[in-house]
C-alpha cells in the first residue's frame, strides 16, 4: 500500500523533479565554462602584461641594474657587444638607408678648442681723471638733475676739445645725439664687450658699422646736458651681455 502511495506521489511529481534535476545539471555546467572563460582570461592578461614590460625599463630592486651578462672563458666583454666587419653592412637597419651622416668633427677629436679673442683696453682720454667714479648699483645724487640714480659709468675729465679715443678694437654698432646725453657712439669689441660714449662731438667720418682700433680718434669731448654741472668730460660705459662692467677693471691707463 505505501509502495503504491510512493509510485503515485512520483508520478504526479515526476515532471518538477526532471526540471530541478536539468536546472542543477545546467547549473554545473554553466559554473564549469564560466571558471574556464575566466581562467582563459587571466592567462592571456598575464602575456599582455609581460609582453608590455619587456618592451619598457624595468625597474629595479633598490636602482640597481640588471646584472652583466656573464663572458665565457676566453673572450672579452668587446668582443661580444662588438659586431663582426663581416656582418656590419648586412646588419644595418632599413631606416638607416639613404641617410647622409655628417663628418665628425676634427678639431674635437684632436683635442682643438676654439680660443677667445682677447682686447686690449685703453683710456679713452689721454691724461684724462676720474670725476665721478663707477656706483656699481648704488644710488648717488646728479647735481644738475637733482635726482638720485645709479651711476654705472665712469666720468672721465679732459680739457676742452680734447680728443676721444677707442678703447679698444671694435666696430661701431650706433651713433646718435642724445638732449640729454650729447654724441652718443656705441662700440662693439671682439670679446663681447660694449662701451657706449657719452658727450662726444662725433668725427663726421665716422659710420655705422664702420671698424676702428684702439687709439684711433672717435671726435673731441663735448658737454653733456645731464651732467652739464660737472667739468667738460666723457659719460663711459662698459658692459657684457647685458651686464654692467666696471670700466676700471679693463681700462689700462
């Protein structure tokens, strides 16, 4: 009797019991293919990662760089980084064909260096004195402007007329005539030194980009508006790469 319960308890059960058995059985196998999809993955993001890095530096423990390749008995570390002549023109890359190398430079490899041209530097008036000398930076006072202003030039006295010379070797870069400056010439020298004259009545041969050497006669002193309190004398500035120069450090009297 209970044999016949349980026959019939199944066979009105029968279909649930076939559908939770295929739902667990599809289950399984989903999880299966779905570990080894993953599994797949992690494999093929491990050769991307180490593809990528053998293509960048490495990074060492400590900065430390990877350790020298070990040289068999018998050779030299040259003769294994070094090419074979044989080989030197077959092993040339594509993208070096056709290219023009430029020459190496023999005067470097001879262990030739470019000299600087020294200048000889003069006083500009001969006899001449310092009336007012170099501030360096420091305020002084102008006693015809009555202002306070850096005086980075030496003021240097002559007698009236007295003739102008070139400092030193140089072309003549400017000339002009300034209200308050007077003549103005600019010179440029060989070592990359400027002097600028101020209070020159300029010698009407005189051009621009003209040479002179040092000696030669630029004009004869003139007066200077802005200094036209002080005795007749030159307004001279030197300077190098756009720095002021203490002219007394050059000028040899």
């Amino acid at each position: 009797m209970k044999e016949n319960k349980f026959f019939s308890y199944i066979k009105a059960k029968g279909f649930y019991i076939a559908l939770a058995v295929c739902i667990v059985g599809a289950s399984a196998t989903a999880w299966t293919l779905a570990n080894r999809t993953l599994d797949s993955i992690d494999k093929n993001n491990g050769r991307v990662v180490d593809q990528n890095v053998s293509t960048e530096d490495k990074q060492w423990p400590d900065s430390q760089p990877p350790a020298s390749p070990q040289v068999p008995a018998g050779e030299s570390q040259e003769d294994i980084t070094k090419p074979s002549q044989g080989s030197s023109s077959s092993s040339a890359s594509p993208s070096s064909a056709g290219k023009v190398t430029k020459p190496a430079d023999t005067s470097t490899a001879q262990g030739l260096q470019p000299t600087q041209q020294t200048v000889s530097y003069q006083w500009p008036i001969a006899g001449g004195q310092v009336i007012t000398p170099y501030s360096g930076g420091e305020l002084v006072k102008n006693k015809t402007l009555n202002v306070w202003r850096s005086h980075d030039a030496l003021d240097i006295g002559g007698g009236q007329d007295a003739p102008v010379l070139a400092v030193g070797d140089g072309v003549i870069a400017a000339i002009s005539n300034d209200p308050l400056w007077g003549g103005m010439i600019q010179l440029e020298h060989p070592d990359g030194h400027v002097t600028v004259y101020s209070g020159v009545r300029v010698d009407p041969a005189l051009k621009t980009g003209g040479k002179v050497k040092a000696g030669d006669t630029l004009g004869t002193l003139d007066q200077i508006p802005a200094e036209i309190s002080l005795d007749p004398h030159i307004h001279l500035e030197m300077s190098k790469n756009g720095v002021s120069v203490d002219p007394t450090q050059l000028l040899q009297q």
